[in-house]
C-alpha cells in the first residue's frame, strides 16, 4: 500500500494565492475556479449570468435560479464542471500539473455530452 502524504503549509488558496481557501472559496468564488465555471456555464447557458451564490445555492440542493427551466439538466452540467475543477486542483496539488482551462472545458464538454445523450437514452 503506497502513503501519500502532503503537507499544506498555508490555508492559502493554492490556485489564486489571494484568499483563505474556505468552503465558499473551494466551491464558488475562487477567482481561478470561477473563470473556468463561468466560461464552462456560458457553453450551456449563453443568455444567462451567474454569480457565486447561485453556485452555492445550487450546491446546497436550494431552489435553482428562476432563469433554470430544467433542473436535472443543469445539476448535470454544474456537477461535471465542479468535478473536472477539483480533479484538475488535486492534480495541481499532487503531481504539479498546471491548471489549463482550455483542458479543463475539453474534459466538462466530453463529460457532458456523453451524460447529457445517456439521459436522453433513458427518456430523461
Ligand atoms: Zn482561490
């Protein structure tokens, strides 16, 4: 059994180096993060405008903004796009492979499309 241990020498956000990584940081309003969700929502929602609190919001299984006509639609889309973030960040962090956006959009689209036509399949 391999360990792995690291050591987090600061609370210090890892990817934008200006803010207490906190749970709102981690989950919405780190600047790095939220370019790369916000680029990743407009693909699927060209007309519309987030805020971090509507990702908070949303994250805590609270009603979804009014403009979301279908919820599973979207829990899908924003679900794919947290796990691609935090899977590029624990990459950053272990094996120090840069955070690429344009990478990261590639891995949310790819994820989405496969989920999105695999509920379409079901009669989602
Ligand atoms: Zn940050």
């Amino acid at each position: 059994m391999i360990r792995v241990t690291a050591v987090i020498e600061s609370p210090e956000c890892l990817l934008c180096r200006t803010h207490i990584e906190d749970m709102d940081h981690l989950l919405a309003t780190c600047s790095v993060r939220w370019a790369i969700r916000v680029s990743a929502l407009s693909i699927y929602y060209p007309d519309l405008s987030f805020v971090p609190s509507d990702i908070l919001t949303a994250i805590q299984l609270a009603p979804t903004p009014s403009s979301i006509l279908d919820q599973k639609r979207f829990y899908t889309i924003l679900s794919t796009i947290q796990w691609c973030i935090w899977k590029a960040y624990w990459n950053f962090v272990f094996d120090q492979q840069p955070v690429r956006p344009p990478a990261i959009l590639k891995t949310v689209t790819t994820n989405v499309s496969v989920l999105l036509s695999l509920a379409l399949d079901n009669g989602d």
